[in-house]
C-alpha cells in the first residue's frame, strides 16, 4: 500500500524550494517566506488527518477507466513537450514499417502513419487499443506486453514508445524486445515521463469496485537505468533530452481555499500552495532517448 499525506506532499515541495535557496538558487527573503509558510501548514486544520492509502495495481486495470479521457485529461503539457522532440529524431527518415509500443490510444501511430510508415500499435490495454483502431483505421493492432512482442526478429524500422516506460519495473527486458525486433539501422524513440515529475505526483490513478484508491504501478528510472541495457545491447545513442517546463515570470496566482479530496490530488494540492509550486517547478518532466541499432 502507499500512503499519501496532503500535508508531507507540500512540506515536501516547500523542502524542494529549500534545497534550491541552499544551493544559491535564491536569498534569504525566499527562504524566510517558505519557513514562515511551513510553519503556517503544520497549524492548518484542513491539512490534518488526511492521509490515504492507495493500492498499486496493474496499468491494465487503471487504463480500463482512464481510456475514455485519457487524451484530454492525462497527456496534458507532455504531448506537446515530446511530440516536437520525437519528430526531430525521426527526421529524414524513410517510410518503412514503425512500431508504437505501448500505443496506447494510437497519438504516435497516428503520427507515423502520416509520414507514410506502415503501422503496428501494441498495448496491454484493450480498451486503449479500440481508440487505437478508430483513429488510424488502417493500422495494425495488437494486444501484447512490452517484454514478449508479438512481432517477428528484425521486423521493424522504427519504434516510438512514449509515457508507458515508467510502468515497467525492469527496463532490461523491455529494451531487449525493441532491439530483436527492430532491424539494423533502425531507429527507437523512447519519451518516459522523468522520474522527478513522477516523485511530484504524475501517476495515473483510478477507483476501485468500492470506491478504493488506486495507483499504476509506477517506477521511477534514473538515466542510467536506460543506458546500461541499451549500451549492452549494442544500441547507440544518437540523443537525450530532459524537457523542462518553462519558468513563469509570473507572480503565482492567489491560493486555493480548499485542498480538494484525493482525486485531485496533487494538482490542487498545488493550487493550495502555488508559490511553493512555482518556486520548486524548472525540473524535468520527460526524459527523451534517441537510440539507433547500427546497419
């Protein structure tokens, strides 16, 4: 089970800024302020014996609800940040046979089935996957899980797989499956939500049958969690990217007057405390890798 406390999620953020004044990031009236602050959070009544306890489950299970609106709701800012990115790498790229693994509702077979690829979606999810056929009809999809592709050796020329990673517990499985089927001199393209944003909060969430809180199993890999096995694989790194949210010139807004309940968390947690949020943002929200099977 994981425990989740509205009040050490914005002590936490305030610790975060904390952390950036010690490191010279800012001066002694922004430090004063967030101790005053903390001090102001530790007396507040609505903040006081509301913890949770969320169940890790499978990605399946969470993506069963989270299908209908996952688009509109979970991709927010991240489709825009990695979608430009992916496009760079796969610049100049022949149109062959792609891979979007971990498709999801099909956002990049879309995307490679306008640069004139022929396209194959796997997802563990079969209502992603739905989505998935309606919006590039004539794509091929296939249910499957990222450690044993239902695809041939050396089958494929490009693979794109983008915010599904974070789900995977070991990343060395996964990223031999991408190298066996892919062909030399074909191109991969991972975009993984960074595990910063994920120590913040981005995780996908559901209910349970009777209402219980749920969490996707979710993992927080460091750089090198991708290196090593991709290095030891033979791939070669062409690119890595760490996207970062732009910093607001701003003041932040006015906060919010209630914390809102678990659902919503953490954003409203943040717009209880958004000058604390607004000083501890500037971290990265994905990590984009760009590897290359030599020909």
């Amino acid at each position: 089970m994981i425990y989740q406390d509205p009040l050490g999620y914005l002590l936490g953020l305030e610790g975060i800024a904390l952390l950036d004044a010690w490191a010279g990031d800012h001066d002694r009236e922004f430090t004063d302020a967030r101790l005053a602050e903390i001090r102001r959070l530790l007396d507040d009544e609505k903040l006081r014996d509301r913890g949770v306890f969320a169940e890790r489950v499978s990605t399946v299970l969470v993506y069963q609800q989270a299908s209908a609106g996952y688009d509109a709701e979970a991709g927010g800012g991240l489709f825009a940040t990695d979608e430009p990115v992916v496009a760079e790498c796969l610049a100049g790229r022949q149109p062959g046979v792609a891979l979007d693994a971990a498709c999801g509702t099909g956002r990049f077979a879309e995307f490679l089935s306008r640069r004139g690829h022929r396209v194959i979606g796997v997802d563990s999810s079969p209502e992603m996957l739905a989505l998935a056929r309606q919006r590039v009809p004539d794509g091929e999809f296939r249910l499957g899980e990222l450690d044993r592709l239902p695809l041939p050796d050396e089958s494929v020329d490009v693979i794109v797989s983008a915010l599904a990673l974070e789900h995977v517990p070991r990343l060395e499985p996964v990223l031999a499956e991408f190298t066996r089927v892919l062909r030399p001199g074909g191109d991969l393209v991972i975009s993984d939500v960074h595990h910063e944003l994920i120590t913040r909060g981005s995780v996908m969430t559901a209910r349970g049958p009777a209402g219980e809180p749920w969490i996707a199993a979710t993992y927080r890999h460091q750089l090198g969690d991708y290196l090593r096995p991709a290095l030891s694989l033979g791939l070669q790194v062409r690119r890595c990217e760490e996207p970062r949210a732009a910093p607001s010139a701003s003041p932040p807004p006015e906060p919010a007057t209630e914390i809102g309940d678990w659902p919503d968390w953490p954003w409203s947690l943040m717009d209880y405390l958004p000058s604390a949020v607004q000083a501890s943002g500037g971290r990265p929200q994905l990590v984009i890798w760009h590897f290359q099977r030599p020909a």
